[in-house]
C-alpha cells in the first residue's frame, strides 16, 4: 500500500510544520522559565495581547473606546486612519516592552524569593488581568489579521511531489513561514545570548541568581529584558495563529497546546523546545491518522500529553532539561 | 482579650490534643456550626441556594481535596476537573444502575471509584516532580475528559450525550432533581462538607499526615528517615481524589442536575480549585474554605455590584471583573503568599494581645 | 466574615434592582464576554433593539412597557445558573438560555418554577414534542431539521438523486455537534450516500488531520456543525485544501460574518443553513433607524446592526413579543405572567401576512405552533458567503425537512425522556 506510505508521510511532514508552531509557543515559556524560574502561564494571553494589539494600531482602533463610550457617552471607534503594518509591528513591540517593565515593576519586584508555586499563581493571575484588559481595550470581537503572511496550499510543493510521487503532498504556506521564521528566531536568540553583553549577563542570571548579583549584573534589568523578549516571541507566535485562526479569545488557550512541548523538550532548553514540538506535533497526527479512526478521533487534545507523560517517566527532566541533581 | 489560653487549663492529654484547643476559638467553632445549622436553612431560597452556598460548598470539599494533595503532600495537580468528572460520571452510573441505592452511598461510592482512578494517575508522581507533574495531571485532565465524551457507555448512549440526574431522596425529601427544596440541597452539602473537613483534619494531623508533610518537605530527606515515598504520595492522590470525587458528584447530582463533561469539568475547573487552594492557603483546612469562598462569592459579589448597583453594562462589568480578580490574585500573593489563612493567624495573633499589645 | 457582609450588600443591590411587576420582563441571558463573545455580542444587541424598538414605537406591547434585563453568562454554565436564578424572581415570562449547557440545565428547573424556556434552534432537539416538554420550545427549527435541509438541498443540486456521493460531517465533539449524526445515518439509509463523521475536539484550533482526512478521502460534500474558534479555522483549512467551498455547507451557528472574515477571500462561496433571512432590506430598518439608533439607543457598540447573528437575536425578539401579544389575547388582560405567556406560545402563529405587518416580509417562515408540535414548521434556508461583497446571499427560500425521518427519532427520545423523568404525556 505505498499510498498509505504517503499519506502518513504527508501527515507527519504536516505534524512538524504545526510542532513548530507550538514551539513557538513554547519559546516564550522557556526563556522566562530560565532566567527567572518563573513557569509564566500568561504566555498564552501575551500571545492574545500582542495579536490584539497589532491589529489594534494596524486599523487605527481607538484603545478603551467601550470604556470611554460607557462613560462619557461618546461614541468614539476608530481614529479614521490605518498604520503600514511594518510600524504597527514596532509599536506593538513596544507596548509589549513596556508591559513587560510593569510586569517586573509591579509583580515581579514584590515576589522575589518566593517559592515558584506562588510565581506561578501569580502569572495566573497576571492572565486574568490581560484577558480582561485586552477586551477593554480592543474589543472582544474576532479582528482579522493580514500583516501579509502567505496562506494556503503550496502549488509548488503539490506539483514537485506529485512529478516524484505521484501523490502531491499538502503544505500550508504559512507554517512554511512558520518554519523560517521559527528558525531564525532561534539562530538570533543563540547568537544573542552567546556574543552579546546582555546576552551573556542572561546565561549568567540563568546560571545562578546570586552569583550573577555578585559580579554586577542588574537583576531586575535582565528579567525587564527577557519578559520583553518573551514578549516579542508571543508576537510572533500571535501572528502566526492569529493569522489562521483570526484574533480572538481563544488564541490565548494555544498555550495549553506548549505545555506538553515543554515537559518534552524541557522547561531550561530551547533547543529543547523545537525539537519537543516538532515530536508532539508529528506524533500527534500520526497517532490521529493511525489510531484515531479506531478509537474515533479527535485525540489530538489529550494524546500530546500523554507522549509527553510517557517521555518523562524515563526523563523527569524532559530530553534536553538539566539533570535534577537532590541534595538532603 | 480573644483566642487567650491564659486559664484555660487541661488536664489530660486527649484535652491537649483536640483540634481547637483554645476555648475562645472552640466557642467560634460551635457559633459557626449552630449558624450553619440552626440559622442559614431557614433563610435560604432558591438564589442564595443556587448561586451561591452550594457551589461554595461544593467547591469547599474539591478544594480541601486538592489541599491534601498540594498543601499536606507538595504534589501539584491541574487534574481536578478530570477527576470531578469521574465523580460526576460514577454517580450518574449508579444512579441509573442502582435506583434503590441511597445518594449518600452512591456519593462515597464515587469517592472511592475517583480514588481509584486517582492512585492510577498518581503513579508518575513517583518519578515527576514540580511543574513537570503539574503539567503531567494535565494529561488526565484532557484524557478523562475526552473518554467520557467518547465512549457512550458512561452516558448511557442518550442522545445528546449529557447526563441527567434524576431524583433521588433523602429520608423521604428528594435532595438530587429540580423538585428538591434549597434547604435539602444545603443539608447534603453541608453534610458532606463537615464529614470531609473533618476526616482532613484529623488525618493531617495523625501519622498518614505527618508523612506527606514529611514528604513535601523534602522527599529523599523523608525516605531516609524511613517514610514510605510510594505509600505516601499514593495515599495522598487517593485520598484527594476521594474527596475531589465527592465534590463532583455532588456538583453534578445536587448542584447543576445536568452536566455536559467537556463544558462542566472543563481545564477552568481545575484553575478554580487551584486558585482557591492557593489563595486560601496552601496546608490549612480553613483555607481552603476561605479560598473557595473568595472564588465562589467574590465574582457574584462584584458583578452585583458593578451591573445592579451602578448599572454599568454587562460586558463591561464582565472585563472589570476580570482584571479586578487577576488583579486581586496578585496583590494577595505580594501582601500574603501563604494566603487568606496567614492572614487569619496574624488577626488571631493580634486578637490574643488586644487591647495591649506589649 | 466580612465577605458575608459584603454579600449581604449585594444581595440587597440585587433585590433594589428588581424590575417593577407591571412590567412585561424578557431577560436576555447574554454572552458578551468569553471564548464566543463574538457571537453573543450581535445576538444579545438584536434581541434588546428590538425590544427597545416597540417600547420606543408603541410604548411596549399591548400598552405594557417592557423590561429587558440583561446578565453576563460568559457562555459558562454556571454562571448561567446564577443568571436564571437571579432574574427569574421578577415576574420573568420567557428565557432564551443561548448556550446548550445552559439549556439542559434550565430545562428542568423552568419547568418546576413554570417558566417558558425558547430555545430557538438550538437546545435539546426532543423537546418538539410538546407531549413531554409542556415548557420547552425550539420552534422555527432544530438541528435534525438542519441535517435534513442540508441533506435536501444537496439533493437539489444533484437532482434528486446522491446514491454513492460521500457526504462528510466535521462536528464540535460535544452534544451539540454530535446531535445531526443520527438523523445523517437515517438519511443515509434512506437516501444511499456513504456518510463519515468526523470529530473536532474542544475548542478545535488544530484540525490538521481532519482536513487532511477530507483532502483525502474527497468527499463531494462536507457538513459542519461548529461553533466558536472551531469555525474560522475550519472555514481556513478548507480554504487551503482548496476544497470547492460551493460545496462545503454550515449549520446556522456556523454561518456569520465573524466565521467566514478571518479566511478573507478564501471563504468565498461557503454556504450555511440559516433560519431567518439576514441584511438590511427589510422595511423594520427604518422604524429601527428612527426610533433606536439615532437616539443613540441601540444596545452594545451599536456596531453589529444587520449580521446574521443580529438578524437571528432581533427574530428571537420578534417572536417572542408575537406570543407576548398572543398570550395578552388569551388571558384578556395586558400584564400576563410566565403561565399565560407560555399558552400564548403554544398558540403562537406566523402568517407571511404578519411578517409584512411587522416589517420583516419574508424574514422567516411561516409556522403554527400547537400543543404536540412545539418545533414550528422546521424549515430553513441557504444562504452563501459573498467574499467581494462581503455579505450572505440567499441562495434558496425556505426548505421543509424530512419529517418522515425525524419524527420517529423525536419520538423516540423524547419518550426516554419521559420515561427517566416520570412524566405523563399531555394534550390528550
């Protein structure tokens, strides 16, 4: 049956084109995650936000317009003009630095020393702020995305597989893009942490906190740099997702779709993170294109966590996470 | 003036070892149950009923449940609402399976069908620790989930794929079903509440509880020193499942009557859980109370605040709403990380030297 | 303990706020926040224009003002509980629970508290049978009437005849988007396609190997029953499959504007069921245009006058009030309660004549609601996403289902109902 050999390769090359997507979810959790030991479950609504918010400038969105309109009856929308998206993507990014300033400025400042359970719950926290705070600014509608990202079949794939195989195999030209984009940003996030000042100062902050404050590395301005960095990955991750699925609420639950990606690659590693979505997102369409129809489909939500369940059984620290080393 | 043990002499050691040794606090206690029992069934109508104690209840049993497995036993889980759905989902198969069966045994029945499932679950605990076994539990969260749904069997192959609880009485009084009066849907829930806080409280203290704090602690450091890791963590899932258990099944049976598992017992529940166990306290039986009244009363309270008494819009309020409660979470976490229970001790603590605090 | 007062204070806010008796109460138990905010935002405006639209006009119905208290649900369950609860106290004549959670769980309850619930075109589809639902409506139609005019307007196209054609069906793998499967194999049998079900779990971002399924197995037609972000992603792929949209078909709660956007001009020529015609071109607009919008009246952003889902909470609006004005008749008096509204209706019907009257000609069918029958006629229509225009066309008028199919599907289940629940059959 070569066809079926086919098939389950087309599904498997579609598998790792959506595991990078996740990983570039998975990113975003595995920076702050090193730098801070901070497990941020608000990486999601960071996703969410930034979409929002390009979206926002992009159409000339007035922010808060509901509240203003609610309170002043007034009955303000738009600003009449729309931004090139290369300058809404820059102003985007620089809401998002500066959330991530108050973040530290107003969380993260008061919860140093605290036990990461606390952390945690405090970016939880932190995402039920956003969610509601991004629907008072922007709206709560679902906004279509154009920032000019190809999508759709590739033609070009189609025909070179079909001239070779004689089945044309099925890419999305966006998670082509995906793909690029989730490679470069990792080239430049290794370049950076490795030759640069400031990158350097973060291996050291992940290294070991106290040592770093010892040597004169400012805490507080590495974590203001990595949440805003982490921030910058969410815009990209919201781009992409955005892009397929239109900005709206439940971008924010794509990061459910990371969480098993980081206990596979492991919460310290970005390498880790790649190749732990490219495992769970082709693991996760093979197992749907080979035993879904048996036990009736729709496995996708529960089967990636429990890939992952299994891995960590055998690895508690994931494939690429530092040894646990216990000491009594 | 208050919580003073100042005169308050014991004379055997089972005085000493009572759960509320100080008799300010003991006559508290009592204040509490007579209200609880005497006062609150006969003010209570369909909306306090509905909208307000019973899931308060409710989510008071889920969470002490979760408190024993995070507060005693260090062990995080996101799995709750998975394991509320097999709660759920057992009460109804005994339900239908058995009508005869009293709902109080089929309630602990579930309990202990959750418990099962949950030592199951519990296993990797053995070898997962911190976040990655937080993440791990998510993987009975989605999977619980997706069988129920999946496989009618657990639904009695009905149509639409819920669940419905039909009527079940208690000493002649129907306490499951849209019959069943507000006060009889508080009876049993109170009931459950007082068995649950009460079996929690005395086995946290006793052996069993000193080895999952032992293990919390330091879980290489306690195997050293003889406890059992395996029978502690196990104990430790089964018995927060049990409860867990209880909770969803009083949750679909008394509280909702009809449940649909991906909407009911979605991720969301096991937040809720999480939040209350945490902002209440984690370790502490009252806070797990103080906790599932923060995140059972607190949004009803603000949205009657914000829509009925200033009349903003219902969107709006709804966002408020959200950034206030995300914002409340955080600002307890910076002023309070042990949580609303810390807070409790610090009042206790200033009431016991009042009015002369030096 | 100081939460207890507090709570005190906003039960007393809660009571100060009651609506008057004398007034004619509909509560809108709306979403506007949430996962699928985007559809409760233009339903819950429609439903309240319209209300706001005949006390502005003609000072309510029958003289009597009318009250349009609204309550936030957030499409949560329970939420909706606290809602139903908290409204139902001030003389509440009829609910529109929206989400199908929210149904199932008011159901029972309504019925104890004697409370009509409409559910329209959504909701538990058994509850046709007056029989065994005495307060339960879904009149103009349900979802098995949905599969049915699908399953008939595919045989339109095909003339009549679709033996061997591969019908596929993506649902929400949930009750809602399991409820068409019965009535598609029945159909099956009947009508000799090959018919596949095809699952999206919650909430259904991801449905890669679903589509590449589809891609596969080329079926000549595929049904969706979605809802929420499931739909825009679904619409997405199919578009990059580049599977013939003509020929890909949407329930009515897969079939607005907000699903068909995001996938920009890939959406084009995608078709959806709808039960109520949509657009501006209706004489109502004026009256609405005078009386509402330019007061500055209009619920929400006043942003959404038009869609579909506005269109179906202004119709939900509109037959609500009908039965209003019906039960006023009956009972021979302006200020019904929920009893009497529920008799008005039972007894509620639609003539094209009255639509004309109210200045929506055409808008839905015309139907008769009686004492075993509370489904209305079941008929529904096509409409076809216009992505240059960026608007619904309607494709057909309105189609009957295959009543020879669901009826003994409605019986059945309703019958188990009955028989769970101990309820005598009435209107014998």
């Amino acid at each position: 049956m070569p066809e079926q050999v086919f098939f389950a390769l087309e599904a498997a090359a579609n598998g790792l084109m959506t595991g990078v997507l996740y990983a570039l979810v998975a990113l975003g959790f595995v920076l702050i995650f090193k730098a801070s030991g901070i497990f941020n479950f608000a990486q999601g609504v960071f996703a969410l936000f930034a979409a929002m918010t390009l979206v926002g400038f992009q159409n000339g969105q007035i922010p808060f317009a509901h509240l203003i309109n609610a309170i002043f009856g007034t009955s303000l929308h738009h600003f009449g003009w729309n931004m090139p998206t290369v300058l809404a993507i820059l102003c985007t990014m620089a809401v998002m630095v500066l959330l991530a300033f108050l973040v530290e400025r107003w969380v993260l400042k008061h919860l140093v020393n605290q036990e990461p359970i606390i952390l945690f719950m405090a970016t939880i926290g932190l995402a039920y702020f956003l969610e509601g705070f991004g629907d008072v600014m922007w709206g709560a509608d679902i906004k279509k995305l154009d920032v000019g990202l190809p999508q759709g079949m590739s033609s070009a794939i189609d025909e070179a597989t079909y001239s070779l195989f004689g089945y044309g195999f099925f890419i999305d030209r966006l998670d082509v893009v995906a793909a690029v984009v989730a490679a470069m940003l990792v080239v430049a996030l290794m370049l950076f942490s490795q030759f640069t000042k400031y990158g350097r100062a973060l291996r050291a902050v992940a290294d070991d906190h106290q040592a770093a404050l010892s040597v004169g590395i400012s805490l507080r301005f590495i974590w203001v740099m990595v949440w805003a960095i982490a921030g910058f990955v969410a815009l990209v991750a919201g781009m992409m997702w955005g892009t397929k699925m239109g900005v709206q609420f439940s971008l924010s639950l794509i990061a459910l779709k990371a969480l098993p990606v980081l206990m596979l690659g492991g919460f310290t590693s970005i390498p880790g993170a790649i190749v732990g979505g490219l495992i769970i997102g082709m693991g996760e369409q093979l197992f749907e294109f080979s035993v879904g129809p048996l036990v009736g489909g729709a496995t996708q939500n529960w089967f990636a966590y429990m890939l992952a369940l299994v891995f960590l059984v055998f690895r508690p620290q994931g494939l690429f996470g530092e040894k646990i080393i216990e000491r009594v | 003036m208050f919580y003073r043990e100042a005169g308050d002499f014991k004379t055997s050691y089972r005085d000493d070892a009572q759960t509320f040794p100080i008799a300010f606090d003991r006559l508290r206690y009592y204040l509490v149950l007579a209200v609880a029992l005497g006062v609150i069934p006969f003010m209570i109508n369909d909306y306090w009923a509905n909208a307000v104690i019973v899931p308060f209840l409710i989510w008071s049993i889920a969470a002490i449940g979760l408190n024993i497995l995070m507060g005693y036993a260090g062990q995080v889980s996101l799995g709750t609402g998975g394991f509320m759905a097999v709660g759920a989902y057992a009460t109804f198969k005994l339900m239908t399976s058995f009508p005869d069966l009293n709902i109080v045994i089929i309630v602990v029945l579930s309990g202990f069908i959750t418990a099962g499932v949950g030592v199951l679950f519990g296993l990797p605990s053995l070898r997962i620790k911190g976040f990655y076994l937080a993440v791990a539990t998510l993987a009975a969260q989605f999977f619980l989930i997706w069988l129920f749904n999946r496989v009618g069997w657990f639904y009695n192959y009905s149509a639409s794929g819920q669940i419905n609880a039909p009527e079940r009485t208690v000493l002649g009084i129907a306490v499951t079903g849209p019959a069943s009066p507000p006060w009889a849907q508080y009876f049993i829930c109170l009931f459950f509440v007082l068995v649950v806080a009460w079996m929690a409280r005395n086995l946290t203290r006793g052996s069993v509880g000193r080895s999952w704090m032992a293990i919390r602690d330091m879980d290489i450091a306690a195997e050293i020193i003889g406890v059992n890791p395996l029978k502690a963590k196990l104990t430790a899932f089964a018995v927060s499942s049990f409860f867990i258990g209880i909770a969803g099944s009083l949750f679909f049976s008394v509280y909702l009557g009809a449940v649909e598992v991906g909407e009911a017992f979605g991720i969301e529940k096991s937040f809720i859980a999480l939040f209350a166990v945490i902002i209440g306290g984690l370790g502490s039986i009252f806070g797990s109370f103080a906790g599932a009244a923060f995140m059972v009363l607190f949004p009803v309270l603000l949205k009657n605040i914000l829509v009925n008494g200033l009349n903003w819009p219902t969107d709006l309020a709804a966002h408020i709403q959200l950034m206030v409660i995300g914002g409340l979470i955080i600002v307890f976490l910076i002023l309070e990380p042990h949580g609303l229970a810390a807070l409790w001790r610090v009042i206790k603590e200033k009431l016991r030297l009042w009015p002369f605090p030096h | 303990m100081k939460l207890t007062r507090l709570a005190a204070v906003a039960v007393a806010a809660t009571v100060a706020a009651g609506p008057a008796l004398a007034d004619l109460v509909f509560p809108s138990l709306s979403y506007r926040t949430g996962p699928y905010a985007a559809g409760g935002i233009p339903f819950a405006d429609g439903y309240k224009d319209y209300f706001t639209l005949l006390n502005e006009r003609d000072g309510g119905i029958g003289g009597v003002k009318i009250q349009v208290p609204e309550c936030e649900t957030a499409y949560n369950t329970e939420k909706g509980v606290e809602c139903y609860e908290s409204t139902k106290g001030g003389a509440a004549l009829v609910y529109q629970p929206l989400s199908t959670g929210i149904t199932y769980q008011i159901i029972p309850k309504a019925s104890q508290d004697k409370i009509p619930v409409h559910t329209m075109g959504y909701g538990r589809t058994s509850s046709v049978n007056g029989k065994v639902f005495e307060w339960v409506f879904n009149y103009p139609a349900n979802y098995w009437d949905g599969a049915s005019i699908a399953i008939k307007h595919i045989l339109d196209l095909n003339g009549g005849n679709i033996a061997g054609k591969k019908i596929a069906l993506v649902y929400h793998n949930s009750a809602y988007g399991k409820e068409p499967i019965r009535t598609l194999e029945e159909l099956a049998k009947k009508h000799g396609y090959e018919f596949k079900a095809i699952p999206v779990d919650h909430p259904g971002q991801e449905q890669k190997a679903q589509w590449l399924e589809i891609r596969r197995d080329r079926p000549d037609y595929v049904l969706m029953w979605g809802w929420g972000v499931m739909n825009q992603v679904a619409v997405q792929e199919a578009a990059n499959i580049r599977f013939p949209m003509e020929n890909f078909i949407g329930i009515w709660w897969s079939g607005s504007e907000n699903d068909v956007r995001p996938a920009g001009e890939g959406a084009h020529g995608y078709k959806a069921l709808n039960i109520h015609k949509t657009g501006m071109d209706f004489p109502i607009y004026d009256d609405l245009k005078k009386y509402v919008y330019d007061k500055g009246l209009a619920a929400g952003a006043g942003d959404q006058i038009g869609t579909v889902l506005y269109s179906r909470g202004m119709y939900a609006a509109v037959l609500a009030a009908e039965a209003a004005r019906k039960a006023q008749e009956l009972a021979g008096t302006p200020n019904i309660n929920a009893t009497q509204m529920r008799d008005g209706m039972e007894a509620l019907e639609i003539t094209a004549a009255r639509l004309v009257e109210l200045g929506l000609p055409e808008f839905g069918p015309a139907f008769k609601v009686t004492c075993e029958n509370h489904g209305g006629s079941g008929e529904g229509l096509v409409q076809q996403w216009d992505a240059k225009e960026g608007k619904w066309v309607i494709l057909t008028g309105f189609i009957a289902s295959d009543r020879e199919v669901i009826d003994p599907l409605i019986a059945e289940d309703s019958e188990a109902y009955a028989k769970e629940n101990n309820i005598a059959p009435r209107c014998n």
